[in-house]
C-alpha cells in the first residue's frame, strides 16, 4: 500500500560500538553487558545533530539507539528509498526487487554519518493488541 508523503513516521537509529563488537540478530544485549554495546557520547551528539540538520526529529538516546521521525517525504528524500505500508499496518523500505524489508539502507547517506551507524530500521508491528495505531 502507497504511503501519504505527509504522514508522519519514525525509525530507530542504531549506533556502532565503541568496543567494536558486532551486533548480530542473535546478539543478546543486556543491562550486564550493555556498556559493552554502546556508542560513544560524541557519536551519540555527532550522528543527533546530523540527522537532525538533515529535517529529522531526534528522540532520546535509549540503550543504543534513538528514534528519528519525520514526514514520509523526508525519509524518500534523504535515504533514497521507496516505502510502502504493509497489510498489517507497519512501514517497509522496498528493494530493487519490490520485497520489502525492515532495516533502511544507510549507504545514501553521508559518509561521516553512516560510519558512526550500525542500522537504521523501521519496528514491525506488533503481533497482539490494536491494529489501528
């Protein structure tokens, strides 16, 4: 389904550890081993201002990672993407191929900022509860 350009959404912002360790799928991060995880405060404060001066609106930093919102349009714009809404009520970037997926691409944006980002991706649904949020 087509997304309205003025509808409002949001991503998470997921920051590189200063550590260096890898974040996989199956990485399971926890408040013992957190700070092993988490970015620096100057990538945190580098990666919120470009992204704001970008047009986004920054959220907390919580953990490792913060939301960005902004108009659909703005997404499109920066990011380079095709979005579309999914049957069950979420937002998806599409790929080359029309399938859809969660993480965005990080590789249109700058240099500077994408090197400080481990993923930037959208939160699926919810599998219980309302459906019209």
């Amino acid at each position: 389904m087509k997304l309205s350009e003025d509808k409002i959404i949001s991503a998470q912002v997921i920051l590189r550890p200063t550590s260096g360790r890898n974040i996989t799928p199956e990485t399971l991060i926890t408040a013992e081993n957190i700070s092993q995880y988490a970015p620096s405060q100057e990538s945190v404060n580098e990666t919120s201002r470009m992204f704001s001066s970008l047009g986004f609106e920054i959220g907390t930093m919580v953990g490792i990672s913060f939301s960005i919102t902004a108009q659909v349009r703005t997404f499109v714009d920066v990011l380079k993407v095709r979005l579309r809404l999914t049957d069950r009520g979420g937002i998806e970037c599409l790929g080359d191929d029309d399938t859809g997926r969660l993480e965005l691409p990080i590789t249109n944006l700058p240099r500077k900022l994408a090197l400080h980002l481990h993923a930037v991706t959208f939160t699926a649904p919810p599998d219980f509860g309302p459906t019209d949020f």
